[in-house]
C-alpha cells in the first residue's frame, strides 16, 4: 500500500463519519452526499466506499441495519456509534492540523 | 468496549461468512440500482445506465474480496485453512504423525513431572503457620533396623524433653496407628495419629487452625 492511498483511506473514513452526523444513510446516499457537499469535487470510488464502511463497522465506530430505501427498496444503512463520534473528533482534530501544516508550507513559498 | 464489540463482530461474521457475503452483494446490487435509476433519470435508456452504472462501480468481486478483508477475520480464516491442511497431512503420514505425537507428548509429560518434584521438594514451603521454627525429633533404635525418624520418643522420653529441656517453644507427641472405623453397618480400616493434649495448642500445629473451625 502506497503512502499516498494510505491518506485516500484515511481521509475517506474521515468524510464518511461527518456525513454520518447527519442521519444514518445507505451506501449510495453516503456517496452521493459526499459528492453534493464537496461541490462535485470529490467522487468516492465505490471499490473503496464498502470495504471503508464494512471496516469502520467492525470497528464498532458505525453499526448497520436493513432498512427500506426512498424508493421501497431493502437498503443497509449506517449510523454513527457513540465510539464512533469519538473517532471523528480525534479525526477531525489531526485532519486540520495536517491541512493547517500542508497550507502553511504552500503559502510560505509563494 | 469497543474492543469487545469489535470482537464480537469479528467473530460473528466468521461463522457467517455465507451470510454476510449475501448480505453484502445485496447491498452492492442496490447501489448499482442506485446508479441505475440516477443515470436513468440524466435521460439515458436502461440499458445504457445499467452498463455505466456497472462500469463505474469496477469489479463487483473485487469489491466483495476487499470487504472480505476490511471484516479483519481472513487472517482467522486462513488459519484454519492451515490447521485443516495439517490434519491432512497428519493423516496421509500416519507413523510421522504418530511418532511426532508421542515425541511431544513424552516430553511435555517430563517435563511435568519433574516440574511437579521440583515444586514439592524445592520451591512449596511446609504448610505450617510458622515452618522455619518446626523441628520433629526422633529416638533412632538401631536394633529394630528400620529407617532412624519413624521412631518417635517413647512416651516416658517424652516427657522429660518437655520437663527438662528449654531449646523449644513447646512440645507435642503424636504417634501413627491403624484402626477399624465403624459407622455403623460398615466397618473401615483407618490411618490414624494419636496425639496429646497439646497438640491442637502448638502455634505452629498444622491441624491447629482447621480443629478450631470444627469446633
């Protein structure tokens, strides 16, 4: 595993439980959020998004259940635990301290 | 916690492998379905949105071998893919497997048998309150050509090392026999110890503390 997919994976766990806030969501609607939210900008890789989610929920820092979907469809959907709240304030906190670092290089060499 | 219910799910998902990865091409179909409907609904003809859907999405069973993997249990798995290879092995090669068996066995048992010696002799103390300041005396006759320490002082003796002596503590006499027990219909040959009066009372009596609680 590469050092720059390593970030991909850690910052996708990372979008993934600050969508999660919101209401618990299906796979689909996880993706579809994230890329409404980041302005179209970022798209989540699907081959990505499951193993990221089926990871975080052994976990124990999102918990799934089947539900029906918008259109009557059985979905599994996934909601925050409260471990799960925890990780994104840690994940959140070391997320802008990278961004603050990354900017701060960028800037001083204008 | 978390550990613990991390665990538990790991586990889980172990015994129902079949189950999960069911679970799991149902939800990666509705996500196709998903994209199905969106495509569907940006004015392409199904046929159409169903192929950029599975175009999009990549490989459906890589994606069910990686969530295989995030479930963190392949490793568990793998390892009874090889216990099982072993037995196979094992039973292909019977007197390998056999000689291997014994190899082991007689060696553990050696070793726990000799550990077991070493603990009683060397390393388990006496069971007494005070051991270090226990001593047993005994009379040696060499006539009766028996071991010297199983003839304890005659009784006579006895008590003139009580009387006279002022090296120990105290003093108590006790002497091994056989008797028949009765309890009534049956009658039982019993190991006994006849003791004085003192015997309860020596701090350092191993029966002083079990004789007060049957009191």
């Amino acid at each position: 595993m590469t050092k720059s997919s390593d970030l991909l994976l850690g910052t996708l766990d990372l979008l993934i439980l600050k969508v999660l806030t919101l209401e618990p969501m299906h796979g689909w609607a996880i993706a579809q959020r994230i890329h409404q939210l980041s302005d179209e900008v970022l798209t989540v890789n699907q081959g990505a998004l499951y193993p990221a989610l089926h990871r975080l929920e052994h976990q124990a820092w999102i918990e799934a259940s089947w539900g029906e979907s918008e259109n009557n469809r059985r979905a599994k959907y996934y909601r925050l635990t409260s471990a799960g709240r925890q990780r994104l304030k840690t994940e959140e906190k070391s997320w802008s301290r990278l961004s603050v670092g990354v900017q701060g290089v960028l800037k001083a060499i204008g | 916690m978390r550990t613990l219910q991390s665990l538990l799910r790991r586990t889980r998902s172990l015994f129902t492998r079949e189950a999960s990865n069911v679970a799991l091409s149902e939800e990666l179909q509705f996500h196709l379905e998903q994209a199905t409907v969106d495509n569907m609904a940006r004015g392409m003809p199904r046929e159409a949105a169903e192929a950029a859907a599975r175009q999009s999405f990549g490989s459906v069973a890589e994606a069910v071998e990686s969530c295989y993997e995030a479930r963190g249990v392949a490793w568990l798995e793998d390892l009874g893919h090889d216990f099982r290879y072993g037995l196979r092995t094992f039973a292909k090669h019977r007197s390998f497997a056999t000689l291997t068996v014994l190899t082991l066995a007689l060696g553990i048992g050696a070793c726990t048998a000799f550990f077991s010696l070493f603990n009683a002799v060397l390393l388990r103390s006496l069971p007494y309150g005070d051991p270090e300041r226990l001593v047993y005396l005994f009379t040696p006759n060499p006539q009766f050509h028996l071991p010297a320490d199983i003839i304890g002082p005659s009784r006579a003796d006895f008590l003139d090392l009580k009387n006279d002596s002022r090296s120990y503590a105290d003093l108590t006499l006790f002497e091994q026999a056989m008797y028949n027990l009765s309890t009534g219909q049956q009658v039982q040959r019993a190991g006994v110890a006849k003791v004085d009066a003192n015997f309860f009372n020596t701090p350092t009596s191993p029966c002083a503390p079990r004789f007060l609680r049957m009191l």
